[in-house]
C-alpha cells in the first residue's frame, strides 16, 4: 500500500521485527494517531465557577484525548467573575495554572487598553501570550489600522523582544455559514450602519504589516483568516512568522465524509505548512454555554484532521507540538493520553 496516501501508524512496522516478529501483522489497519490534542483557541464561557465547568468539561474532553486548553480571555474583565474573585486577580488564576497543567491562558487587551504595565503582569504571572480581536473595529466603524498606532508600539515591541505568540481574530467572513451555523454579514451589518467604506482586505493587510514589523512575534490568524488555502500559501511564503488555528472552517459535521477532491487539496497544504498550523476549536467551557453544540464543535473538528490521513510526524505538529512550540507549553505526561488501553 502507499504509504504516502495512505499512511499507517508507526509500531505496526516496528511489530514486523520486534519479538522477532510474533506480533506481526495484528492491527496492521490502525492508522496514525495523536498523542493527544492542545485546543488553542477556547472561551471561558462560565459567568461563574469556572474550574468546576472546566473540570466537567476536560473530564469529558479526555476520551478524545484533548490534554490542555488555553483559554483567550484572559483580561480581568471578562475572567473577574468566572473565577469569583473580584476585584480580580492574576495572582488568582497563575496558582490555578500551576497546580492544573491542563489549563493555559492568553492576555487579551482589547482595542483601546494598550496599556503595557498589565500586560506584563499577566506575563508575569504566566500568560502564554496574546489574544487580540478586531472585529471591534467592524462593530464600532472604526479605521482598520488601529492597532498600527503609535500607542501599540510598546505591546508589539514586548511581542518582538520575547518572541510571544498573538492569537488575532483579524478578518469575518461577509457570507453565512450554514454548515457551522455562521450568520450572515456577522459584524459587518453593524459596521456597515456605521458608514464602514473599507473592507476584509484592509484588516488584513494591516495585520501582515504588523507581522512584517516585528520579526520575532508568532502571529496565528484564527479562522484561517477566512480565506483559502491558495492565498494562505501566498501569505505563509511571504511572511514566515503567520501561522494560522483550525477553528471554524476546518470543521466536518459529525457523519459527514469529505469528498476526496476537497481532502486531497487540503492534505497537501497541511503537510507542506505542518509547522505553521495549530489545532483550536473556538468552543467555549461553562455551565451557561451551549456545551452540548461544544462537544459537537471539538468533535467536528478532530473529525477534520482525522480525515486527512496525516502522517504520523505531521499530525503530531498539528494536534499538540506547534501550541507547545510557540506557547512554550510542557508536553503532556498524562499516562491516559496516547495510551487509552494497554
């Protein structure tokens, strides 16, 4: 069989030889298989008690070998009362990241909060990064440039001296989504009343400016951008420090099958950009979030990869070691994962 195409997980050839043999040949179907996955991109949805949702939620999780989370909204004002503390307080969340390995957080300032001072205080107390979002931008009628002004200078210079990694929600997609219950003109319809002239391409285009900028920053364009595979690849040649999540668009509905045309294209681009792809989802974790559409929305996209047939290196890149690269994350030693049964 070609190996290429269809790749086999590697301990079925080790059994050829090993124990001279006796074991050759069973299981000789299985194919490679994550060691476990790191969702880059989730949302503390609860209004309070997180870790017990959290716990709920990751206990679920296992079964499909989701390690780690790292949570996006790490500013006091949307984590104050999901940890019950208020005022808030980093030093709070930092010991509960230290006795939970599981869990990881981004600092996310919002448009017009630049400031650095509380951006190394969430650094300093374990931040893995940032989370920006600029569909703020859309929403308000605002120019599609802000954050190139002088006043995120000294956040994009901290970014470039500590080589951080930026999770950047940049651009939204015009169009609905029916397969991932996207709505149509999302942001934009409010935008667009505000007397918004510019579009996709401008948000974008300040976002590789910035890129091109600060050299040693890792910019991870959420939702791929909302753009496809063809002008990925323009931008991942041009601009080697960009990489992009999986969330939203590389999605499969759970008992769908992707035509092999699609799986072939795509397979392509994940093998040749395996180093410059992590695996997120964009669910959210709280009792008051719809989890049962969480648990389809992690499913479905685990349901992507698998369909892809990666080979073993490759997936291991995609589903855990490019997070664990770029937000220096410690592996996972949980002997549950990659080590369901004996």
């Amino acid at each position: 069989m070609n190996e290429d195409l269809y790749p086999h997980s590697p301990d079925v050839f080790e059994r050829e030889t090993e124990d001279n043999g006796f074991s050759k040949g069973w299981g000789l179907h299985f194919q490679p298989s994550e060691r476990y996955w790191i969702d880059c991109h989730n949302h503390a949805s609860a209004k309070t008690g997180f870790m017990q949702a959290f716990n709920e939620w990751i206990n679920w999780a296992i079964g499909w070998r989701l390690a780690k989370v790292i949570i996006v909204d790490g500013h006091p004002k949307t984590l104050k009362n999901a940890f019950s503390s208020d005022p808030f307080s980093y030093e709070e969340l930092s010991e509960t990241i230290k006795n939970d390995k599981r869990l990881a957080f981004l600092y996310a300032p919002g448009v017009d909060t630049p400031d650095v001072e509380p951006l190394i205080e969430a650094l300093e107390c374990g931040a893995k990064g940032l989370k920006l979002w600029s569909p703020t931008l859309i929403i308000e009628g605002r120019k599609p440039d802000e954050f190139e002004e002088p006043k995120w200078e000294a956040v994009f210079k901290i970014v470039n001296e500590r080589g951080l990694p930026i999770l950047w929600h940049v651009t939204q997609r015009l169009t609905a989504s029916p397969y991932t219950g996207g709505a149509l003109h999302a942001y934009w319809s409010e935008g667009w009343k505000k007397g918004i002239k510019w579009t996709n391409e401008d948000l974008l285009q300040s976002f590789l400016r910035i890129a091109r900028a600060y050299p040693n920053g890792h910019f991870i364009g959420a939702h791929q951008h909302y753009v496809g595979w063809d002008r990925l690849e323009q931008i991942f040649e041009e601009y080697p420090n960009t990489y992009i999540d999986t969330s939203i668009g590389c999605f499969v509905r759970w008992g769908d099958v992707m035509y092999p045309e699609d799986q072939k294209r795509i397979r392509r681009f994940f093998i040749k950009y395996a180093d410059r792809i992590l695996f997120g989802t964009d669910t959210g974790i709280g009792k008051d979030a719809h989890q049962e559409t969480s648990r389809l929305g992690l499913m479905g996209h685990i349901r992507f990869i698998r369909q892809l047939n990666l080979p073993y290196d490759e997936l291991q890149k995609v589903s855990h070691q490019n997070a664990e690269r770029l937000f220096r994350l410690e592996p996972s030693s949980d002997a549950r994962m990659g080590n369901i049964r004996p």
